[in-house]
C-alpha cells in the first residue's frame, strides 16, 4: 500500500491547474444510463471513484469506446443490466446514484448498500421514501436495495434534510417518470444545478435548480449526453488552503469563483490575501494567520468537504477558533492526527476548538477519509521535519495526481510503495 512522504516548511509557490469536478461527473456518469447511444463527456477527473462508476456502468451494459485522458465516450444502448453489484458499490457512495436511473429506465434495480468514506452513517433512506413517492416497491434484502415498478409517476417530495446525491437521484428518476415531481428542500449545490442544466439539454424539461424547490415535467425518452465538467471546487479549495498554510503565493488556474466564495470570506477574515481575476484566484500567505469560527452548511454555506483542511489551517492561526460540523456526524477522524503533529484541539459533539500553535511537527500519520486525507497533507506541508501518510488510497478518490501538482509548486512531496 503506498505512502506519501512529506519533508515540511516549505512555502508553495507557482501556478496549479484545477481538474474537472469529481462530485459532477459522478451523476453525469449515473445519467447516462436514462439514455440510449453514444455518450460524450469531457473535463472528466481521472480519480478513483470515476473509474470505480465507469467500471458500474460496464458491469450494468454499456459499452466504453474510449477512455482517453480527460474524455469519456460510451454507448448505453445495451446497459439494461438492473444489478450494482457488492464490490463495486462498497467502494463508493455515489454508486447509489444508478437506482433512480435504473429504475426509471428499466422498472427494476438491485443496487447494493452503498459504501465510501468513514464520515458518518449517510443512510439513503431519503432515496428510498422519494423512489416510493413515485410508485416503486423498494425493499432491503442481504445488503441490497431492491426495486420494481411498472412505469414511475410524478409526485411531491419534502427532503427531511438537504441531500445533494438524494435530489439528484430523484431528479434523475423524475426526469422518465410521468407527469410532474415537485422535490422540496432540495439541494442547490452547482453539482446538482449542473446536472439539472445537461439533463435538460438532453430533452428533460427541469426548472427551479438552484432554488429549494426543483420541478420536473417527466418526458418519454432522453438524448444522449455531451457536456464538459466544470472545475472541481473542492480542489480549488483545497489549493487555496494549501498556499495559506505553507506562507506561500500560489495562482489557481481554471476554478469558478463564485462556488469557493465562502472559502475565499473565511480565508480573507484569516488575514490571508485572495485576489480574484476572472477563472484565476491568487492567494498569498505572509502575514500571521487570525483565529477564525467556521460552520458547515450545505451550498451556498462553507462547504463540510473543506472542514478538514480548514481546521489544518486553524492550528496554526493566532488564538482560539471553532469549528461546528453540521453535515455529517462522524467528520472529525483528522483530529487525532493533527493533535499527533502538536496541534491543540478538543473536541465537544460536533464541536472542535482549536487553540493556534506556534509550530506543528511532523509525524506518522493515517488517512482515514478523503478529505481528512487532504488536511493531513496540508498540516505536513507547514510542519517541522518529515511526515508519512499511510492510506493515501483515500486521496485517489477525489484528487488528480495530488503529490505532482504539489511538487509542481515546490512541495518536498514523494509516494512510496
């Protein structure tokens, strides 16, 4: 299993190119199953949960005729395979996203408990009830979700709490389904409007994306996809961090402003300069970092896929910050490890308090999620001496060739076998 080995304090300087956004070509990905033909999709992210759902769709029919760089091209024609199955789906979280597809397309789905990151149990009971509110008879049975319907209609669903995969996935099963579905509370992530805007051009007739209340008129059949992902936002955070952390000047090339907004606020209050120049942000580090609260919320909030990274960067501001997680419940795995590089943290709940240090040091460490994964390298990158990070095979998930475009900027950053 590889290891990334990481020799810090050294400022990060340069230029990094963001990749395509791996939490929009997912359900790209999972759409392409309500079609019929040739598929084309490009800015795709070569990630691990990428080539874990090219790999679904293969097991469920469709056929990959190229697979080149940054460009997908398959055919659906054929995908009427109904099963998910155990192996592949225990791997990722957004593979749920084919049962809304797959029932819609097929009438039948066998798709496995869904698996990914240790951030908290993130139960599709929201698919499930909203599947149902549609017609379709969904049980659980040996770790599969199970699904039969004979045509899903149009109805009116409230979203106890916002899910972003959980809109997606109704959406996607509302966009075959007769007459009109009406989801409350949904979630308004650019993922999801992004989804909704090539759905669209696809045939499906959506509005109100972006809103908390999204309407799908169902349609007959759907063309095939051909769209470009938008950068991935998260990465594009992570980046920004990562030059405040290390003291550095970093240009961030081919991001969307407005979707790291938030970050960009709290990064500011933090003392640290961000300047904006159309699809470029420069951030540049210098000045002692300021203590600063942070809240995670879904879109348009400070995102939960950044908390990690951001407390990084808290233990080495000036007095005392805290964090409240109000996504997920079990997002705080990073803190043991950042306590072990010196870092002085409590927890309380779904509170972290972090009291800034001078100085963190390296140290073994252990990645225990994707984005924890992300705040371990980060915190390594500003501390005293040498770290090594086991598990990096949670980084793969989400980010392109992290270490290179690192080392592009200066980082003394290697993987070992």
């Amino acid at each position: 299993m590889d290891k990334i080995v990481i020799e810090g304090g050294r400022p990060l300087e340069g230029t990094v190119k963001i990749s395509g956004a791996k939490n929009a070509v997912l359900p790209v990905l999972a759409a392409t199953l309500l079609t019929r033909g040739r598929n084309v999709i490009e800015g795709v992210p070569k990630v691990r949960d990428v080539a874990t759902m090219i790999q679904l769709l293969e097991d469920l029919g469709a056929e990959i005729e190229s697979n080149r760089g940054e460009k997908i091209v398959l055919d659906t024609s054929c995908a009427n395979n109904p099963e998910a199955p155990y192996d592949l789906v225990s791997t990722m979280r957004a593979s749920c996203l084919v049962l809304g597809p797959l029932l819609a397309k097929l009438g039948r789905a066998r798709v496995s408990l869904p698996g990914g990151c240790a951030i908290g149990a993130r139960p599709i009971d929201l698919h499930i009830k909203g599947l149902e509110a549609m017609g379709a008879k969904v049980w659980l049975e040996q770790g599969y979700v199970h699904g039969a319907v004979d045509g899903l209609k149009g109805t009116q669903f409230y979203f106890d709490t916002v899910s972003v995969t959980g809109t997606a996935n109704l959406m996607m099963a509302a966009s075959l389904a007769e007459g009109e579905t009406i989801l409350e509370n949904a979630a308004k992530e650019p993922e999801v409007v992004f989804l909704a805007n090539i759905l669209s051009q696809a045939g499906a007739k959506i509005e109100g994306q972006g809103t908390d209340t999204i309407t799908i008129q169902g349609v007959s059949s759907l063309k095939p996809i051909d769209c470009q992902i938008f950068p991935d936002r998260i990465e594009a955070g992570t980046y920004m961090i990562a030059a405040a952390i290390t003291q550095g000047e970093v240009l961030i090339e081919n991001c969307i402003p407005q979707h790291v907004e938030p970050i960009i606020l709290k990064l500011q209050e933090a003392q640290v300069d961000v300047e904006v120049d159309g699809s470029s942000i420069r951030v540049r580090g210098g000045r002692p970092l300021t203590a600063v609260n942070a809240k995670t919320h879904p879109y348009p909030g400070f995102p939960t896929d950044i908390q990690a990274q951001f407390m990084a960067l808290m233990t080495l501001s000036r007095g005392q910050s805290i964090i409240m997680e109000t996504v997920f419940e079990n997002r705080f795995m990073h803190v043991a490890e950042l306590k072990r590089m010196g870092a002085d943290i409590t927890l309380d709940g779904h509170t972290a308090i972090i009291n800034g240090v001078q100085n963190l040091s390296g140290a073994p460490l252990m990645a225990t999620d994707l984005r924890a994964s992300a705040s371990l390298v980060l915190a390594a990158l500003a501390a005293k001496g040498q770290s090594v990070i086991s598990r990096v095979y949670h980084i793969d998930r989400g980010y392109v060739s992290m270490e290179k475009k690192l080392s592009n900027l200066g980082a003394r950053i290697k993987r070992v076998q």
